[in-house]
C-alpha cells in the first residue's frame, strides 16, 4: 500500500487533505480564542488600553457583555478616555458598592455632558454612609466642571429598589433617567456608565476615595457554543486526512482484488 501511496495521485490528494485539515484546525483555534470570556480571574487589572469612548460605545446603543462577547469586541475590558462636562448638583449615591479589595461602600455618581450624549459618571467612593453624604452635600453645591474623564466604561445594571435612605441600590441607567430630572429623558443617553478610577476634582477636595476596580465578571466564563464549534472543526480535520487514507486503502484493496482474479 505505500507503493500506491507514494504515487503522483495521491501523495496530491494526501497534500490537498492536509491542506483542508489546517485550514480546519485553524477554525477551531479561532474558536477555542472565543470561547473563553476575559474577567477579573484571567485578566489582570492592568491588561487593558486606553480607547476612546465614541469608539466603544455610542449614546443609545446597547452595551451589555453577552453584545460585546458575541461580537468579539471585548470592549468592556477597555479604559476609556472622553471629555465631559459635569453637573454637580445632580449627584447621587449609590450603596453596596465594592472596591477592588472587597471594602463596601458608596459610590458618589454624577451626571454629565459629552459631545456626543449623556453619561453618567461615577467620581468616588466612601465606606463610610455619614462621609459620603458630607461629600454628596459638599459636591452638589460645585458649579460645573469640564474635565477629562479615564476610567471605566460598564454596563448598566438591573433597576433595584432604592434603601430606606433614599440611596440607589443598584447603578441602572434606566432607573436614574426616570426618577431624576436632568432632563436626559428625552435626549440621547450613553446606556452604560463610566467609573472615572482617577483622582479627580472630587477625590482631591470633598474627601472621597479614588475608584480602585477590577475587570467586571461575565455569567460564564466559558462560551459553550464556541467551544462546540471548536470541537467541531477539529473533528472535519481529523476525517479530511481519514477520508484520505480510507480511499486509498479501498483502493489498495480493489487494486489487489484485481490481481488475484
């Protein structure tokens, strides 16, 4: 049989076979790359790039991590830059929030104006309720600022009942659109938030501390329909180079049938 193998035919078709199964193999590394979703447990912190904002995200566009994970963008993993102009006194608090380290506390969130839409910003954090309200009574009393904003841009969260303090339980743009008058009801809104994680205008003056997050975590790490596509396309390169040799051995096969009669 390695006579017949070794022939002008079929050392072609064995070349065009190995040629299918690479280019199969090559398929499914692509889909094992997305079938693993980057979070906070495999992505360090640090592992991220700077990108504009109106590059990641456009005022009333969705952006929730099952668009960015099928899309392959990973753009929630991005730290983005924009100019904003901010309006103090429309800030709010939002409880239960978490710094890297796992400290709980409050997240002081300001609305703000790009030149593009709306966005809600996130500008500090207090573990303390009594300091975080002296600083949300100090920063509403600012005039407004235009500043530049780096940090990161996240997906709005599920709308929570408020606390019996009148705090925000949960960041939902949606709720804080309907429940506050800033007028951004009926104009074009960012449907995420950003976390500004420098030490601005309001770290600096009224007390709060700066925003230390890590990479928020998806439902899954895993894209299971990837990964059985991945599976998928090895299996067609494994058979590209089995069906290669099955048709030779039959051939082999028919070749000394012939002889024999």
């Amino acid at each position: 049989m390695l006579k017949l193998a070794l022939t002008v035919k079929w050392i072609s078709g064995l070349m065009l076979s190995l040629l299918l199964a690479v280019g199969f193999a090559l398929l499914a590394q692509w889909q094992v790359e997305r079938s693993v979703v980057a979070n906070s447990d495999t992505v360090k912190s640090f592992a991220v790039a700077t990108n504009k904002l109106s590059n990641v995200a456009k005022p009333g566009k969705p952006f929730t991590f099952s668009e960015l994970e099928t899309s392959g963008q990973m753009g929630f993993l991005t730290q983005v830059e924009t100019k904003a102009v901010l309006s103090p006194s429309g800030a709010v608090l939002v409880e239960k929030r978490f710094q890297e380290n796992g400290t709980e506390g409050y997240w002081v969130l300001v609305p703000a104006n790009t030149s593009e839409g709306n966005l809600f910003v996130v500008v500090g954090f207090s573990k303390s309720q009594v300091l975080a309200n002296e600083a949300l009574e100090n920063i509403v009393k600012q005039p407004k600022v235009a500043v530049t904003l780096v940090g990161r841009y996240l997906p709005s969260e599920a709308p929570v009942a408020k606390s019996a303090d009148g705090n925000y339980a949960s960041l939902s743009v949606a709720q804080l659109i309907n429940d506050v008058a800033w007028g951004f009801k009926d104009t074009k809104t960012y449907a995420g938030f950003l976390a500004d994680t420098t030490k601005n205008v309001y770290v600096k003056n009224v007390g709060l501390d700066q925003l230390k997050i890590g990479l928020p975590k998806t439902d899954s790490q895993v894209n299971w329909l990837s990964s059985f596509y991945a599976i998928e396309w090895t299996v067609f390169a494994g058979f590209a180079v089995f069906m290669w040799w099955r048709l030779l051995a039959d051939s082999y096969r028919k070749q000394q049938e012939e002889l024999l009669a």
